[in-house]
C-alpha cells in the first residue's frame, strides 16, 4: 500500500482512458507488457512474490548492485534467491527474466508492423 504503488495504478489508469481515445482513430497501437509479465509470475514454479514494497528496494538495489557488479551474479539469480521476485530484482528493476519479456513482445510487435 506504498503511496507510489496508488500514483502508478492512478497513472496506469490515466493512460488506459487516453489510449481508448486514441485507438478509436486508429493511431495508437498497445503492447500489453504487463499481462505477458503477470503470465509468467502466475506460471511460475518458483518461489514466488507478486509486490513487495518499494520501501526496501534501495538496500537489495545497493547489495543487488554489488553482487552483479562485483561478482557477476545474474539479476535473476540475485531476485530469486533473496526476494522470490520472478520478473523484478529488488521489486522496482527488471531481471533479465523480465527484460527477456519486454523485449520478446517489442520484437513481435515490430514483426507485426512490417507485415
């Protein structure tokens, strides 16, 4: 129930009516990146969290940060291990889990355009 967490649902929410708008003139087309990411948290067999507050994200980030930088820990790894996070690191950056999501439906979406 972080205060940030209520503004990006209130954005999130902002962008949908805009983009409805839009879309009926034919001008906007949607990559839906946040259904393909819950998809895989909810099909995930890991241990697994949906959120954990972004309060504690900067101690995982700063440890995060040294254990990849340092010793060349995967961002999944580091996520799995520590917060059970599937997609997210310290519940705020992607892993490489997630990235892999984002850029799978980037390249499908841009597929899709030259066809």
């Amino acid at each position: 129930n972080h205060p940030a967490n209520h503004l990006v649902q209130k954005i999130n929410q902002g962008i949908q009516k805009l983009s409805q708008v839009i879309r009926t003139n034919d001008r906007l087309s949607i990559i839906d990146i946040n259904s393909a990411l819950l998809e895989k948290i909810n099909t995930s067999s890991s241990n697994r969290s949906y959120f954990h507050s972004v309060d504690n994200f900067l101690p995982y980030a700063i440890l995060f940060g040294l254990f990849h930088c340092v010793l060349g820990v995967k961002w999944e790894t580091l996520s799995r291990v520590f917060t059970g996070n599937v997609v997210l690191s310290e519940s705020l950056h992607l892993n490489e889990v997630g990235g892999d999501i984002i850029r799978d439906k980037v390249v499908d979406w841009l597929v899709g355009c030259m066809n």
